[in-house]
C-alpha cells in the first residue's frame, strides 16, 4: 500500500535535510544568543573601564588646576 502522495522512499532523504536544517538552525540561534550575552558582558565592562578613565582624567586636571590656582597665589601681593 502506497500513501496518497507518493512514496516514503522518495520523501525520506527530504526529511533527513530538513530536519538537519532546522538543527542546524537551532544550534545558529543558541551560538547567538552566546555570543550576544558576551558581547553585552564586554560593554559593561567597557563603560565601566571608561568611568574610571573619566575620573581618573577629571582627578588629574583638578590636581593641575590646585597646583596653577596655589602658584598664583603665592605670587600675589601681600
């Protein structure tokens, strides 16, 4: 007895590819997903490394402008 649409014998290698391409497409997703939790971990720790660097910059520039505001008052009559 043979099914309405034909036989298994031709439509079970079309299975097998679609099957191994959906898998394939899940194991795709799953890499993603991965690698965009990764990528959200780094630019965390990017915007934290750059508030560091900012007030690391802003530190620096406030020690000058002491040391520049303290020489010019030193120079200042008395």
């Amino acid at each position: 007895m043979e099914e309405a649409g034909g036989s298994r014998y031709l439509k079970a290698p079309f299975e097998v590819h679609e099957q191994r391409f959906e898998a394939t497409e899940r194991i795709m997703e799953l890499q993603f997903l991965g690698v965009e939790k990764r990528l959200e971990r780094i630019e965390a720790m990017i915007e934290g490394l750059e508030r560091r660097l900012w007030m690391t910059v802003y530190g620096v520039v406030g020690v000058i402008l002491t040391q520049a505001v303290q020489s010019v008052l030193s120079y200042a009559p008395k």
